[in-house]
C-alpha cells in the first residue's frame, strides 16, 4: 500500500511545480469563476458563534477521475471576515488529508507544497490545493488549521465521477504489515477499543528483521496519523510520540491540539500515539513516518466496541 500510496504523492508533487501558476491565478479568481462550494458535512463541526467557518470550492464544478482540481479553502471569522491571522503548526499554515470512501487511496497536502504562500492569499484568507482524484467515487477531505493559539478541524465529503469507481471500505484487522522496506507491527492498549476512553496505540518498524532506529521526524513530529470512521462521519488529525515523550497538548475538537514537538533527528523502533475514539465503528488509520529522507504512509483498520 505504501507504494500505490508514494506514487500518488510523488504524481502530485512533481505535477505541482508544472501547474502552480495557473493555480495561483486560479486562487486570486475563484471568485469570478464557476466553482463549486461543498458544505461542512456532519453535526460536530458545525461552526460555534464564536469560531472560525470554512468553506471549500472546486474548480471544475464537477470533478472528474483522473483530472486535476483546484480545491479552495475560504476561512472566516464569526463576523464573516477573511482569517487573516493563521499560526504555523506542524510546518504549514493548512494540513489538507484527502481519503476515499474505500481508503484506497490517501494524500495529505498543503498549499505550500506547490508554491510559497502569497500575501494575497493570507488576507484573503483562500487556500488552493491542487489533486487529481484518480478513482470515481465519494471522497472525505479533511482540513487542519491554527488560528491564534487554537486549533480547528473542518470536514468535507465530495463526489468524483467517472472509472473506475471505489467501494465500501473492506474490514481488514491485521496486525503485521510491510510498507516499502519497513515491516510494522501495530497493537493498541488495552487491546478491545472501547469508545470514549483513550486507547494506546504502538507501531514498532523493523526492517530486515532488525529494529529501526533511524526514523526521522516528518513536519516536526515522529509520526502523523489522519483517523477516518468507515462511514466518514468524522475527521481526526493527530501525532504521534515516542515512548517516554510527555505529551505537549491535549486532544480537542476532534483533532490533537498539539503545537510543537522536540523531536530528536533520530528515533525508534516505537511510536505510541494516545487517541480517544468518539463512537463505536470500524476507524481507518493512516499513519506517517520519516525514513531515509522519505515519507513512509502506513495503514491499519480498528474495530472499536
């Protein structure tokens, strides 16, 4: 899966320095173009009065397999001003994660991976992505964000058309895996999740039968961890830390809320990650990790009671 996963990231990066300036035009004239807005899906993140509102728009209106899309984040204050004042976390302004319904298919991106980010952009407050979707089908795009020293979490559900087209998510508990050259042993504590209270999930890598020891932080953290419900009824974006680490925030609005982490250059073989599910189900988990100057994805399946 990692490496259906590698060249997914690979396409859109070497795609995104072909294609930034036709998308940063697009970005500064979304307003004036036919895109199309997609509501937040989902009664738990409807926004308060006194939080931030998102918005995203595509460019086409209608989205097809295996043709790339402009995807414009709008965010907004309560009083429906531009948020102009977005905080780095976790090295980028917005952490996009893309999934479809089948989690065949994964990307987390952000606007800065195809281009600096323009004054224009940040007192507009509209953030474009570019992906092409390469399957039809129903798709969870999730979206990360820092405003002063608050973290927010919104999500969007999205249709593509076109072949071939996704799934049902298949149920699949294994425990022992390989991505790339890494084969991962992933276990949680106490071993039957049970909703709303926190479970102690540990990856261990190894590779050639010997522990890994040369991991790398990706985005200043040992591990990124995007975790999706079957039914993409929720959103969560979180981090791991080693053992030992004392965590440096808290979880909140579905989301980790943690800013920053001291993360050594060197680490492993085990990455813990603290994470309470919110309702019963079957959860998809999409894990992250820095190796040799690349980023390994991994993927495990819960069963939460």
């Amino acid at each position: 899966m990692n490496r259906s996963y590698g060249k997914l990231l690979l396409v859109v990066a070497v795609f995104s320095g072909i294609v930034f300036a036709a998308y940063a035009a697009a970005a500064a004239e979304m307003g004036g173009m036919q895109g199309h807005q997609h509501p937040m899906a989902g009664p738990e993140l409807a926004a308060k009065p006194d939080e931030v509102k998102a918005v995203i728009s595509t460019v086409p209106k209608e989205i097809s397999a295996g043709r790339p899309a402009t995807l414009l984040f709008s965010l907004s204050d309560a009083s429906g001003k531009p948020l102009e004042n977005l905080s780095v976390h976790h090295d980028r302004l917005v952490h996009v994660i893309i999934a479809s319904r089948d989690f065949s298919v994964f990307a987390h991106i952000h606007p800065e991976d195809f281009g600096p980010i323009t004054p224009s952009m940040k007192k507009t407050a509209r953030y474009p992505v570019r992906f092409t979707f390469p399957r039809g089908g129903r798709y969870i795009i999730g979206i990360d964000f820092a405003s002063g020293d608050r973290n927010f979490s919104r999500r969007f559900l999205v249709d593509v058309s076109g072949e071939p087209r996704t799934g049902p998510a298949r149920k699949d508990l294994a425990r022992e895996k390989t991505f790339g050259d890494l084969a991962v042993s992933f276990s949680s504590v106490p071993e039957r999740i049970t909703a709303g209270n926190e479970a102690t999930l540990t990856y261990l890598f190894r590779s050639e039968g010997q522990p890994v020891t040369d991991l790398e932080p990706y985005l200043s953290a040992p591990m990124h961890l995007a975790i999706i419900p079957a039914d993409l009824s929720r959103f969560i974006h979180t981090h791991g830390e080693l053992p030992g680490m004392m965590a440096m925030g808290h979880q909140g609005h579905g989301h980790d809320m943690t800013m920053h982490m001291r993360v050594p250059d060197r680490f492993g073989p085990k990455v813990e990650v603290h994470v309470v599910f919110p309702a019963k189900g079957l959860y998809q988990i999409f894990g992250q990790v820095g190796h040799k100057g690349s980023v390994t994805d991994t993927s495990f399946m819960v069963e939460v009671e």
